[in-house]
C-alpha cells in the first residue's frame, strides 16, 4: 500500500483503521503530541500559512504535494515504504532467514532502546530551533524552518508507531516520555548530548541541519538495514524527508560564504573585522562554528569501541551504511578495524575486532561525507577568487566520547598541553564575542525576495516557485 489514507483521524499507509486498539491508542496520543507542539514548537506561527510540502505517497517519483498549511493542521501520520514478503536479513548470525515482522522476545529491550534514542532526536532539534523564526534571514529560510520542523514531528510519529504497534505498555510509556524530556533541561532532558546544546543563531542552525541532520541519515541509514522490517521500512521513508534537511545546510552555509566573499571583494580585504564591521560573518568564525557542530556531531556515533554495537550488529538489529553494497561476508567475526587511542602523548592506531568497532566504521562513513560537502563549500570561495579554504578537524578535536573524550588536541591532529589548549581554544571553537556577533545580526526579513545582509539569496525557489515569492502568509 503505497498511497496515505487521508480519511482517518491519522494519515497512515499501515491499515491503521483494522486495527482499532492500536488506533484509539495512536488518537489518544495525537493531542498530547500537539499539546507539545503548543508549548515547544515553533514560537509565535499558530496564525501563519506556510508553503509546506506534505506526503502523500512513499512512492519515490511523487511522494508529496506542496500548499500553504497551518503548522498546527499539518497532517502528521504513519507512513512505511512497501514491504517484500520474502525480504531476507542479510547480516549478522541471522543472515540468510526471514526478515522479522514482530519483535522477537530476546531483543525486545535493544530494539526498544533503539527506537527510543532515534525517536528521542526529532522533538529534540524542533525544540532547540524553537525561537530561529522569530530571527529568519528571509521568508525563503523561514519556511525551509517551518518544512524542517514539521517533518521531525513526522519522524517523531513514526517512532511513536513502532513503540505503540510492538511494544506494548512499555512503548505506550516511552511514546509518553518523548514528550516530557525537553532539550536543556536540567532535570529531563533529551538523552544524547548533542540535541542538549543551543541552536543559538542562523548560523548555528544551518551547521546543524548540514552535520548532525547528516548523522541521521546515516543512523537511519543503518536501521534501514535491520532484520525488524517494519524499523527498516520507516526509516527509508525517514530518508526520502531527510534529505531536504541536509540540503538546507549545505545552501544556507554555501549562501553565507557567498555573500562574505561578496563583501571581502568590494572591500578588498580579509581582516574579520572589517568584514564583520560590512555586516557579514568572517570566514573565521564560520570554521569555529563548524569545528564546534562537526565535533559535536561525530560524538553522536558513541565510543570508538562498543560491545553494544557488536550485539545490535550480530543480532541483526542495526546494519552499516550501504550494507548491501559492501562486499564482505558481513558477519565480520574475525575481522579488525582502526581505531585511534592516545600512547604516551601520540595519537596510534591499533587493530580492534571489527564488530566492536562499528561505530567507528559509521563515524568515518559520515566524515567522508560531511569533508565532500565542506570541499563543495570551498569551491564557492575558489570561484570568488578567495584563497582561505574550510577545512573539517581532526576526528579527535574537542571529544567528549570514548576513548579520545578529555584528549587536548589541536584541530589538525597533535596532542597538545593544557596552556596550549588554552591559550589556542578561542582561535578553534567560537567565542562568546563570535556569539554575539552572529547574534547582532540576526534581524528578521520577511519581506518576499529580500534577505539578510549577511546571506546570499538562494539561486532558485522551492518547488520551482520564484524566490520572492510568498512562502509565508502571517494572517
């Protein structure tokens, strides 16, 4: 069933309506998810009409239909890629039986803590984006914010589906609980670090959804491959909606270098405050914000080595990336992987097993990808004729996770003393001061086709739309 029912109560492709106690349960939840969306999601819209694409379909060559919608009314539903009876799982000890259709008992707890911490993610960002309407650069950016936290309250959805269809009681109390844990919180907030830290600005908003919107595609990328079919055909669908999100950072980013080296061209220099001075962001503070989201983002993946990543492997709950296109036996038992440790002040590699290593293989799948976006960057600024490059750090620079958490180390790579690091910190991370900048220019454009001195307009619409044309109607 490909097609969304729009009849029901909750647009679903899943035959909700022949499965009553589930859809009473799903409906009694629906308010409570808008209760949250009342208190924590985008601040001040309640009367706007935005240009939002909505789904329709998880049919890839037209899965949506774009119109202007109250966020509030959008239609959140449930929404699974189609299912092939004979699908095999094809990793793992379990490699070569029957995908699994319900939860097997002795994994009920991982997959649950799985689906969990995944789902845990999307109230998260639109919680730390809460106040970025209220600052947008454009109308053209403040309905890509609008299409952004519209479709993680989807994804929350159908994290929420899997916990209520399989879990039970125990799913009914975590769906609950994704909605009283609040990023920042200091008594309950969101379970992993990074969906704790501020979106503070634009600038902060657009390394986001460039780097740790990357790290869902490639977690989700990995649960697209698991022996639980019904978590592998949510997550593809998660993907086809992801992809616009990374999309965002990767222009509102590019955007920014355009119009810097607009400015450091007129002017003819590159001293910061000069260009800040014009009212642009100088290049330096764009690598801090990006050494700062990068290496937040890369501690997502967890510990270099993981016992718990060995067993989700193995028991056939979360693959690699791309896992069908890799050419092992992909069961891994006696094969190694590199991982990084520290030795009487140098950074070494050493031979772990493969299975425990995992989340290292991701983490550097996801790098290879975010350096490829950052060199895309880079050619904005070859084109304008300024020879600063971007650069991402050293995979070890400012960890707080696994074996290289608390290491001093320099963005290119050398273990460093506590005065260096001290003394360096302000030239590698952003300051209070880069903050405050950022911040001054944060003044809200709304009109349509005009934009933020500080940005670049985009080089077309949304769905082919002009780009001074009325993405926001504030009612």
């Amino acid at each position: 069933m490909s097609t969304v029912n729009y009849s029901d109560k909750i647009p679903n492709n899943v035959n909700l309506s022949e499965d009553r106690t589930l859809q009473r349960a799903l409906e009694g939840w629906q308010p409570n998810f808008v209760n949250w969306w009342d208190d924590v999601g985008p601040d001040g819209s309640t009367a706007y009409d935005v240009y939002l694409r909505t789904a329709v379909s998880v049919d890839p060559q037209g899965w949506a239909q774009f119109g202007h919608v109250k966020m509030r009314d959008y239609r959140w539903g449930i929404f699974l890629n189609p299912g092939d009876a004979n699908r095999e799982i094809h990793f793992g000890d379990h490699k070569g039986e029957k995908a699994w259709q319900d939860v097997p008992g002795e994994h009920r707890a991982n997959l649950r803590r799985i689906i969990v911490t995944q789902g845990d993610t999307e109230p998260a960002s639109v919680e730390q984006q809460r106040h970025l309407g209220l600052t947008a650069p454009s109308m053209y950016d403040l309905r890509n914010l609008y299409q952004i936290n519209v479709e993680e309250g989807r994804h929350l959805w159908a994290m929420v589906y899997l916990l209520h269809k399989h879990f039970g009681r125990d799913g009914r109390e975590e769906a609950e609980a994704l909605l009283q844990r609040t990023s920042g919180d200091q008594d309950n907030p969101r379970i992993l670090g990074a969906f704790n830290e501020k979106t503070p600005d634009w600038l902060a908003f657009f390394m986001f959804t460039y780097f740790t919107d990357r790290d869902g595609k490639f977690q989700l990328s990995a649960l697209a491959e698991s022996a639980f079919d019904p978590l592998a055909r949510t997550t593809k669908f998660m993907l086809t909606e992801e992809a616009h999100h990374m999309f965002v950072g990767e222009s509102g980013v590019s955007r920014v270098l355009a119009r810097t080296a607009q400015v450091m061209n007129e002017l003819k220099t590159d001293d910061a405050q000069k260009v800040r001075a014009a009212g642009a962001i100088d290049l330096g503070t764009v690598q801090r914000y990006l050494n700062f989201h990068y290496s937040v983002t890369i501690d997502l993946f967890g510990a270099d080595q993981s016992s718990n990543a060995a067993i989700f492997y193995s028991s056939g709950l979360k693959g690699r990336y791309e896992e069908g296109k890799r050419t092992d036996d992909h069961v891994l038992k006696g094969q190694t992987y590199k991982v990084l440790e520290v030795q009487n002040g140098q950074l070494v590699e050493k031979d772990v097993p493969m299975l425990n290593a995992l989340n290292e293989v991701l983490r550097d799948d996801f790098i290879k990808d975010s350096v490829a976006g950052v060199n895309r960057w880079n050619k904005v600024l070859e084109k304008a004729g300024i020879p600063t490059r971007l650069t991402v750090p050293h995979k070890a620079f400012n960890r707080q996770i696994g074996a290289l958490a608390g290491i001093k180390m320099s963005p290119d790579g050398r273990v460093v003393g506590e005065a260096e690091w001290a003394a360096k910190k302000s030239e590698w991370l952003p300051t209070s001061e880069d903050f405050a900048f950022v911040a001054s220019l944060m003044g809200r454009v709304i009109e349509p086709g005009k934009f933020a001195g500080w940005i670049a307009p985009p080089v077309m619409g949304i769905n082919r739309q002009p780009v001074d044309f009325e993405y926001v109607r504030f009612g």
